[in-house]
C-alpha cells in the first residue's frame, strides 16, 4: 500500500524528492535494487544530497545477483558477480565479505586473503569478518589460530556452520598435544586422549581417519588400520572411490609411510576378490602418482620419478604411470621424452585429455607445430568436438605460439564460457591418481580426467599470460659500441642511452616510441693522417664529436613491422629513416621481406659526417636504402636458411654506391638433452659494392665496402629453453676480401670553373698500367681564396696570387706518390684530356 501511494505521488509530482527518497529506500529494503537504481538516478538530479551512492546500489545489487548463484552452485558467476561489485563499490564491506567466502569455497585461498585483508581493513571488529579470518586460517591448517578467534568472538555466533566449523577444530587441535604427551613419556595419558577423542568422532570418516593418522604416529598400527577400515566401510559409497578419498587424506597428512603399510598390508590379505585385487592395484598406482605429483609440484623432480618405479615395475605400460612420469620430465625440460610417453598414453585411451595436452604442448615446445595440428585434428577440434574447452585451449595454445594472440584469445574466451556450464561439468568426474575418485566400476580408465575447477584456473592463467604481454610499458636502456681503428677515422665510441614506451594496440600489435641521446667520439685526426682526411689536414683536426637526440616510432604486429625516424637530432646531417617489413609462413617455410632506409653506423664519417678543415663544407652521413629478403625452414633435425639484399648508399657529397649481399647456411642437430641441444652447419655470406668508399677524403663514405667480400664457416651452436636459457656459438671460418683501390673520388666542384684535375704522365712513367687498370683520381676542391695568398703553384703560367693547391696523396699500396697540380682560381686552363 505504502509503495502504491508513492507512486501515485510520482505519477502526479514525477521529481518530488522526498517521495523520490522514500520508494527508494522502501525498494532497497525489499533488496529490489534494480528497481530502486532508476529513482536513485532520477533523485541525483533533483536532491543528490538525498540520495544513495550509485556505486552502492549498483554493487549491493551485484552481490543479491551473487547470493542467487551460491545457491544454484554456481559459484564461479558468483565470484564474476561480486568481482564487480566491488569494482563498483569498493568500499561495501559485505561484498568484501561474499567475495573471500567465495573463493574460499572455489580453493582460491592467496585470493581469499587478499579480500580478507581489504575487509579487515574496512571494518576490522565486524564478527562476521572475524569469522571469516578464521575460516582462512583454518583453510592454511592453523587450527589453533583460527580457534582462538572463533573462541574471542562475543556474543558467541549462533550459524550452525560456524558452530560445526568450532566443533571440528577444537577437535583437531587436541590431537596434536596428545601426541606431545607421548613424546614425553606420558604414554598413558595420550592414550586416554585419543581414545575419548575416538568417541567423538565416531560415525565421521574424515575424523576417524585423523585419529588413524594420530594411532600410527603413536606407533598403533593395528588401531590404525582398523579405524581405516572402519572409515572406509562408513563412507558414502564405499568404493574405491572412497578408499583413494581417504588414501589421500592420509597422503595430505604426511604420513605416506603409513599409507604404504596399509597398502602392503591389503596385497598380502588372501580374501581379497578379483575386483578389490584390482582396485588395490589402481590404488596403488593412483598413491604413486599422487606422491609423484606432489613431489613435482615441490620441484623434486628426481623424487618424483624414483615414487613412480616400484609401481611401473608392476604395471609397466599403465597409462596412469605413464602419464605421471610425462609430466615430470615435461617439467624437467626433456621434451622429446615426455612427448613420446604421452603419444603412448593416447594410443591406450585416445580421448585422455591430459595426455592430448602434454602431447600438443610438447611438440609445440619441440617446434613441430605440424604435429600439434594434426593432433589437434585428430580429436576433433574442427568438427567432432568443436565445444570442448580443453581443445579450445590447445588450439589457443598453438596461435599463440604462432604468434597471433587474437585468435588465442578468442579460443580462450570461448573456452572459458564452455567450462562453466552445467554440461560440461556434470560430463566430468574428478581425476584419478592425484588424490579424487577412482572411475566407477566398467568405465574405461583415463589417465587424468579434468577437473572443471582446475581447467577454468589454466585457461585464466592462459588468457593473463597473452594480456600481460599486451600491457603498456616503460623502460630503458643504455649501450656503448666500441670500434677499434685510427684516431679520428676508422675509430669509433658510441655512448646511446634511451627510453621507451609501448602501446599495444588492442591484441594485434604493439607501438612503440623511443627517443635516444646519442653521443660519438673517434678522437683527433693525428698529424700523420691529416693527408688522408677530408681534402688534407696536415695538422690534423681537433676531436671528431656529435651529440644528438634520435627519434623512432615502431610497430610491430604479427606479420607486419614498419618503423620511421630520424637520425640523431644535434648531428651536422638529418635524415629521415624507416622501413617496413613482410613476414610470414607458407606451409613449412618462413618468409621475410623488408625494405628500409638506414644510417650506416661504421664510423663517424658514414654516422654523424664530418666537417672538411680545409674548405669547411660537411660530408658523410651515409644511408643505406634497399630490400632484403630471408627464407628459412625449420625442422625437429635442423634447420636450413638464406638470404639476400641489395641497395644504394648515398650521402652529402658522397658518391653513390651500389651494394649487393647473400647468403644462407644450414644446422644440424647432433645431440639434445637436459642441458640443451648442440647444432653444428655450414655458413657463408657473400658481398659486393660497386665503389670501394672505405677511406675518409672529401667523397668517401668510410664504410667497409670491399669490391668483392666472401665469408665461409662452420658453425657450432649450443642452446637451451627454459627457466635457464642460453644460446652460444662458435664459428670458425676463413675471409677472403677483394678491395677495389680507389684512392680518391671526384666530386661536386664548389665552382663551374673550378679546375679538373689530371693525374700527369710523368707521375705515372715508372708504374706501367695494369692488365686491369683503375684509375686513381683525386679529389680536390676549389675555392676562393683570402686576397694574401701565397703563390701559384705554377707561377710561370698564372700571374694571379692565391692560395697554393698541392694536394698530396700516399696510395695504401705504398707503391706510388702522386702530385696533382691545378689552379683553384680558375686562371690557368684545364689540360686536355686525351681524346678532347
């Protein structure tokens, strides 16, 4: 009646606050928060100082929604549920409460106490968030932590669950002190304990196996085993479902010598039918690989296979062992050998789903992403079951290791939504061997039967693993490069130091921006080699130095990587840098195709360019601009590749340069194992330029570019996945370089009636011409001179007074020393040349 009457006041007065407020609160008292929200949003606009939060309705809302699917037993939508609650409250304290009594039913404890803290913070003296402490506590097997809150809650709570959870650990915590009184030589009295606490558990399998565990300890082992088996015959379906249950219990307890008694003790017993001997002998497998397990999830991995032998001696292809041994050896690395194990567990039961997720992710590590396909094909990830989440996962698995996350996370996606619905999980039955049920009697025995809880926490792990790597970062670096040379030419230091920031682009790729402080130095050109620096520096030059800031812009996406930049920003030359690349797989063969523009970062010359001393003007600054193109095939014996390039290299007042290279090679393996794979093949690679610019006058590049370059070689190559990783070669081989002798170039002149230069006869009489003959012209570069110049080098032919222009040059042979002449002003004409 109270709700009709206001909203007959609504109906009438549509913005009137207090009756706006009053529905409101009416509606959330009747926790029809849906309901309530759009007035709540109305009474924002009109009194927003009347109003509730709308963080707290929406959350409060979320966390009714939640309190529905705990009662249905869905409580993974109930953790989604009020996941988001808290996102849209954060500070409502009963969400923090559901959410950490949630994942403490979902087993998700390191999440349970990080809720548990935000709500201890928020309301530390709440009862209930003082139970739910001791509900954690409990879950870390601190009983008495746990029971000491329990036990200073006042009032006392009332729950029965909380009772029941009272009750089990003041039980719990009296065993250990009777076991304290044994030690001490109070025998007697431990034993009056354990009996009084026999009385209180009766007719409670999983307290009577406590007390089991608490007889053996105290060295009663007959006690122990009938108290077993007074547990096993009291369990609901007393199975071997229900001896592995308590086996297990046994195991969680520690005392795995105990539980080998009671399984020695069980094959020696002569009543037992054909169907309990058989159920002993999976029991004794199932207690192997749970010890197996437990041990590799420890990083035993030793232990782990020597738990394994004494059960494969008896049952030497049983899947279980086989499966069990797999993962192992999966963990320790040795791939090739899990791979073939758990190939054999699906030849005995092909529809095993851990065994198909070993075999895909180990030929998926050995690089036979082939094989993975075809297994995946096999059972039916295209058509047969194209709604298993566990297929759905390796396929993830497999794009991702293609590369191409979308798809990954797609699969993933869908895997996830698979594994939460009702079908899925009641088509299940908890795993064999690692301390659940055995299959019921007739059902074909499966290596590792999924668990929904456990595949759900893989395929999460998956999905953070692909956004992790898509998630913006920052970083840095610092670098020096160091060239051996001559001071002021070849020599080079380079100090780079730079900061990044990358941006994924949603899964399909990723941008990053780089800026970079960049420093040169190659020192002084020395006195001894001015001559062979710009048009000549007798005197040598003081330091060649550049200080710049570079700019990049990358990205980078599955089969795309294009970049674009400039050199460093404070050089004497700027230029813009770039490329884009291709890449690819077609069938077994990787191919990629990239064009770019790129510094040549040889020396200081070809990097930064230098400055002439005699006339002041810049060269250098040299740029490679091309296409390159790489195949390889790769494969579980080897790997066979090759390569080639070709391109032009121009610069400020450089002569242009043609440049050409190829090659390729091929490994072998020739032995794998724990400590990594060794590959050994050859290797060559060839280069030709036009133009040898090696040297640093005015016009050379100073970059290595021999006329032709072949370089061959055997390679050996030692290499290791994994935690610990590492990749070495050695690759002994033999160079042979074929240098053109271009001693200078001729370039630009600084003035049309600057002066050609000629090499005279008599400069060459004692040198007669090659079967080959290159021609070694010099360069030099006219200029105006200052009014008092010195005299003409001619003066008999040019009465004018101006700077004198003798360039001289040594060849790098040693062999010959030429003098040019010319006149700089223009005033003495050129001589002919031949044929004018």
């Amino acid at each position: 009646e109270a709700e009709a009457n206001l909203r007959a006041v609504l109906g009438a007065v549509p913005d009137q606050p207090v009756a706006l407020r009053a529905l409101a609160s009416l509606l959330v008292r009747q926790q029809r928060f849906e309901e309530a929200i759009p007035l709540n949003d109305r009474l924002l606009k009109v009194a927003p100082q009347s109003a509730y939060r709308s963080g707290w309705l929406r959350a409060e809302s979320l966390r009714a929604a939640a309190a529905k699917s705990r009662q249905a037993h869905d409580l993974l939508r109930a953790r989604e549920q009020l996941t988001q609650a808290r996102d849209a409250d954060a500070s409502d304290v009963w969400v923090l409460h559901d959410l950490a009594n949630v994942l403490l039913q979902l087993n998700a404890l390191p999440e349970a106490e990080n809720a548990l803290a935000a709500l201890l913070r928020a309301a530390p003296e709440l009862p209930e968030a003082r139970v739910t402490q001791a509900r954690v506590l409990a879950a870390r097997r601190q009983d008495v932590q746990a029971l000491a809150i329990l036990r200073a809650l006042s009032p006392p709570p009332r729950d029965p669950a909380v009772l029941a959870l009272r009750r089990r650990l003041e039980f719990q915590v009296r065993i250990p002190p009777a076991l304290e009184l044994a030690i001490t030589g109070r025998r007697e009295e431990a034993v009056r304990e354990l009996e009084a606490l026999e009385a209180e558990a009766r007719g409670q399998p999983e307290l009577v196996a406590q007390l089991a565990v608490a007889w053996s300890k105290l060295g009663n082992r007959p006690k122990a085993v009938e108290l077993m088996r007074d547990a096993m015959a009291r369990a609901p379906a007393a199975t071997r479902a229900a001896r592995l249950e308590l086996a297990s219990t046994l195991l969680d307890a520690g005392d795995d010598a105990f539980l080998g008694e009671i399984l020695r003790g069980l094959e020696q017993d002569p009543s037992l039918t054909p169907t309990e001997r058989r159920s002993l002998g999976e029991l004794r497998v199932g207690h192997a690989v749970r010890l197996a397990d437990r041990q590799r999830d420890e990083g035993n991995l030793r232990g782990a296979e020597a738990s394994l032998q004494a059960a494969l001696r008896d049952y030497p292809r049983d899947p279980l062992l086989l499966g069990a041994l797999a993962r192992a050896r999966e963990q320790d690395g040795d791939a090739d050998s899990a791979h073939a194990l758990y190939l054999e567990v699906l030849r005995s039961i092909p529809d095993d789903s851990d065994a198909l997720r070993g075999a895909v992710d180990t030929a998926i590590a050995r690089g036979d992403l082939d094989e993975a396909r075809a297994l995946l094909r096999s059972a039916g990830a295209g058509a047969g079951r194209p709604d298993d989440p566990r297929l759905l996962q390796l396929a993830a698995h497999l794009a991702e290791r293609e590369g191409d996350d979308p798809e990954a996370m797609r699969l993933l996606r869908r895997a996830s939504t698979l594994a939460r619905t009702e079908i899925f999980r009641s088509a299940q039955f908890p795993q064999e061997g690692i301390g659940r049920a055995l299959a019921v009697e007739g059902t074909p025995r499966r290596a590792a039967q999924t668990d929904p809880e456990v595949l759900h926490a893989q395929i999460a792990r998956d999905m953070q693993r692909i956004e992790s790597r898509h998630r913006p970062a920052i970083g840095g670096d610092f670098a020096v490069r160091q060239r051996e040379g001559e001071q002021g030419l070849s020599a080079l230091t380079e100090v780079r130091g730079a900061a990044n920031v990358e941006v994924p682009i949603a899964l399909v790729g990723r941008l990053t921006l780089r800026i970079s402080e960049v420093q040169l130095d190659a020192g002084p050109v020395a006195v001894s080699a001015g001559p062979r620096f710009g048009t000549g520096a007798p005197g040598g030059t003081g330091p060649q130095r550049a200080l710049g800031t570079e700019l990049h812009a990358i990205y980078e996406s599955r089969h795309f990587v294009g970049d674009v930049g400039v050199t460093p920003l404070g050089f004497q030359v700027l230029a813009a840098v770039g490329g884009i690349r291709l890449r690819g797989n077609l069938g077994p063969l990787f191919i990629s195709a990239e064009a770019s523009s790129r510094s040549v970062t040889e020396s200081f010359v070809s990097m930064a360019s230098a400055r002439d001393p005699a006339t002041g003007k810049l060269w250098g600054g040299v740029l490679l601009q091309g296409g390159r193109l790489d195949l390889s095939v790769n494969g579980r014996i080897g790997s066979i590749y090759a390569f080639g390039e070709g391109g032009r290299l121009i610069g400020l007042r450089v002569l242009d340069n043609t440049r050409f290279a190829g090659g390729g090679g091929a490994e072998l393996s020739v032995g794998a194992g724990p400590l990594g794979e060794f590959r050994f093949g050859p290797s060559f690679t060839s280069l030709a330029f036009q133009n040898n610019e090696r040297f640093f006058t005015f016009g050379h590049g100073g970059y290595f570019s021999p006329q032709r370059f072949f370089h061959g070689a055997g390679v050996l190559r030692w290499q290791r996945a994994g935690t610990l990783r590492w990749d070495a070669a050695a690759e002994p081989g033999y160079d042979f370089p074929r240098r053109g002798h271009r001693g200078g170039i001729r370039a630009w002149p600084l003035r049309r009636d600057a002066a050609r230069t000629r090499i005279p006869r008599d400069a060459r009489r004692n040198h007669p011409p090659r079967r080959r003959p290159v021609s070694h012209p010099l360069l030099t570069v006219s200029r105006r001179p200052p009014a008092a110049a010195g005299p003409c080098i001619r003066p008999d032919r040019c009465p004018k007074r101006h700077a004198q222009s003798l360039t001289r040059m040594g060849h790098r042979s040693g062999v010959s020393r030429r003098v040019i002449y010319g006149c700089p002003a223009g005033a003495i004409p050129r001589p002919k040349e031949r044929g004018e």
